[in-house]
C-alpha cells in the first residue's frame, strides 16, 4: 500500500492546469487589457497552488520521487508565463 500523505503528481498538477487557459490565451490572443488582467490572476492563483504544495513537501515530504518531475515542470510553466506576461 502507498502513502498518500506526502506530495504527489497530482499535488503539482492543479497549477498546471490553472496555467493552462494563461497559455491559450497568450498564443490566442493578444495580452492587453481584460485578457492581461485573467493572466496574471491565474498566474497569481497558480503561484498560491505551488505554495501550497511546498507546504505539502516540508509538512510530509514527496509520495514518490517522481513528484519531483511534475513540480520542475509546473515552476518552468510558470516562470515560462511570467516572463511571456512581462514582455507583453
């Protein structure tokens, strides 16, 4: 049987699928006004998700080590995001 206490994929899955609709509408739309304003909203809400699964980590540790894949990939979404957002 597997613990489920520690962060696992599906810890940092949720701010990559926050981040989702803020790719779409980067490669979509262009980012001015109302569209910008949802970005970084979402971004926001994205960066509270990972917070929180960096809660999860030092309270539980990491289920497994192939958490440690999943949350790379969610910080570079994110970083990735940030950086597009702020050249716009």
């Amino acid at each position: 049987m597997t613990s489920t206490r520690g962060a696992t994929e599906g810890t940092w899955a949720l701010p990559l699928l926050v981040l989702a609709p803020v790719v779409a509408i980067r490669l979509f739309t262009e980012t001015t006004g109302l569209w910008l304003t949802i970005s970084w909203g979402l971004c926001a809400l994205a960066a509270v998700l990972l917070a929180t699964g960096w809660v999860t980590v030092f309270r539980h540790g990491t289920a497994r080590s192939s958490a440690w894949g999943s949350c790379v990939l969610a910080h570079g979404v994110l970083a990735w995001q940030i950086f597009a957002l702020t050249r716009a």
